[in-house]
C-alpha cells in the first residue's frame, strides 16, 4: 500500500514537471510569434499543417514531433536546443 502512495506522488511530481516544461515551451512559442508578428494562420501555412492542428501543437508543446519542432523553431528563430531543455 506505501509503495502505490509514494509512486502516485512520483508520477504526480513528474507530471507536474512536464506541465511545468510544456508551459514554458508554450510561452517562449507565443513570445516569438509576437516578436516575429507571426499568427497562426501564417504559421499553419510555413509549417504546411491545418490551423486547427497547429494550435493543438502550440497548446501542446510536447506532442511536437522532432522534426515539428525543428521546423517551429527554424520560423520563430528559437535555439532548438534551447527549446529542447528549457529550464
């Protein structure tokens, strides 16, 4: 019964982790859309996706492919790397 409970609080820490990571991606995203005067539609349109999809993608950073990823931060001008391991 301990073992269910402490696991439970791990998942749930790591889960609050990875929330924490996706909202920080999440912003830097928005920041640079701002500061490139991109919108989402110009965006659906350089990443050849739907704009639908790339809001889903932008709501939730961490379902982004690599190659998504890579592409998304080729257009904004983000550091991939940078992107990768946000702190």
């Amino acid at each position: 019964m301990k073992k269910i409970v402490i696991f439970v609080a791990e998942t749930n820490f790591i889960d609050m982790t990875l929330k924490q990571l996706n909202n920080k991606r999440r912003e830097l995203i928005h920041y640079s859309m701002v500061t490139q005067k991109i919108n989402k539609k110009n965006l659906s349109i350089k990443m050849n996706v739907s704009v639908p999809t790339i809001g889903t993608k932008i709501d939730n950073p961490g379902t982004l492919k690599l190659s998504e990823a890579d592409r998304l931060c080729n257009i904004l001008g983000i550091d991939l790397t940078k992107f990768l391991t946000i702190k």
